[in-house]
C-alpha cells in the first residue's frame, strides 16, 4: 500500500527533515510513527498525502508513484486518503453533519446519499443523534470522533493521522486509539503519527521509530 524508497525530504529553509528514509506498509496495517519531535513523522504523513514531494527516493502509495501524479490530479487522488488533525480543523460555525459531509460534497455525491453516508459514519463513531450540534457544544473527545467520521465518510482505503491524541486526556486518547484499530480490523489501512510512545505499547501494532530524520527501529507486521 505505501512504499518509500530512500526518501529525502529538505524544506526551502535548509532543514532536511528526511534522509534515506525506506520501509514499507501493506494493505490494512495498522502502523505508528513515533519518535521526537522533529524527527520527521509530519513530513512523513505530508509526502503519503502529497502537500509535498520528495526532494529525492521514491514514494509509492496505492501502489503508484506519487512522482507520476500531475499537479491537476491530486485532488483526485486525495480523495482515497482520510486525514485527521489533532485540531481537528472544524468548521465551528456549522453543524456536525455539514462538517461531516464536506469531502462528499466536494466529491459531488447526490444529496440522499450524503445524508445517509453521513449518518452511517457518525454511527460508527458513536456519535449518532448529534447531526445538529455545532462543534463548540461537544467535548473534546467527541470533536476528534467527528473529525475521524469526516476522514472514514468516503470510505478511503488509507486514514493517516498526526498527532490525533495530542490534546486529550490519557483515558480519551485510549478512546480514539480504539476507535482507529476497529477501523483496521475491517482492512482499511492507517498510519498514525504519535509522540506518545505510552500508548502505542498499549496496542499490537506496527511501529515505525524515526529519530533525526532516519528510520532508527521498526517493529515487523
């Protein structure tokens, strides 16, 4: 599923956030990246997505290079991918369910069907009966499930996630650390980046340690 070969990542500024970077993840594993911070886990995540490129190496996701993909074509090609923010990134001023709906709605899904996939991913959240509520009258667990509900509405065969835990408390991150291996269970493939080392020891699960830009551990499937 995702397969980086001697991967260099430097930004404009100089800093090289990568360097020789090669493993790789196949379909419906469950993987963490862990390391400190700046190690090189968002970089990781942003070249998966393709918010960036890599200076050198080889990327390959879905078992195509990202290096084929034309600029015009990326959103086409993000729209396999689920993505969750630790900040969740919601629109405050709208409902649950117009958050939820958005990436169908840019996919140009008829109506019926968004209100029934919306409701179907809200359900697998747990958060079914809160369509109406905004963002700001819920907590902050029950804004990260709708943020996860948002990246599953697709049903994208690939959920990457940076830092998702980063602002709960130790029992809600357990909560959302959960809720992402029921979602692997079923064969979709999730990468997680975490700097939360306590936690990743409580599931059985794939990790990659990444420390100065490097690949420094890795544990087998």
């Amino acid at each position: 599923m995702i397969h980086f070969d001697q991967v260099y990542k430097r930004y404009p500024s100089g800093r090289e956030a990568l360097a020789g970077v090669s493993f790789r993840i196949e379909r419906g594993d469950l993987t963490f990246l862990t390391g400190h911070s700046g190690a090189g886990k968002s970089s990781i995540l942003k070249l998966i997505a393709l918010i960036e490129r890599p200076t050198r190496g080889r990327v390959t996701v879905a078992d195509r290079s990202t290096a084929t993909i034309r600029p015009r074509a990326i959103p086409l090609f993000r729209r396999g991918i689920g993505v969750v923010f630790q900040d969740n990134k919601l629109l405050v001023d709208r409902p649950v369910a117009d958050n939820v709906a958005l990436p169908l709605i840019i996919a140009g899904v008829p109506r019926k069907e968004i209100d029934k996939r919306v409701r179907a991913a809200l359900d697998q959240v747990g958060l079914l009966g809160k369509e109406r509520n905004r963002p700001t009258e819920l907590s902050a667990g029950e804004q990260q499930r709708v943020g996860i509900a948002r990246a599953v509405v697709a049903k994208p065969p690939l959920l990457i996630a940076d830092e998702p835990t980063g602002n709960l408390d130790p029992d809600l991150a357990v909560e959302i650390m959960r809720l992402f291996k029921r979602f692997s269970d079923v064969g979709v493939t999730i990468v997680i980046a975490t700097h939360d080392v306590h936690l990743v020891d409580r599931f059985d699960a794939r990790r990659i340690v990444l420390g100065d830009g490097r690949v420094a551990a890795e544990t087998p499937r």
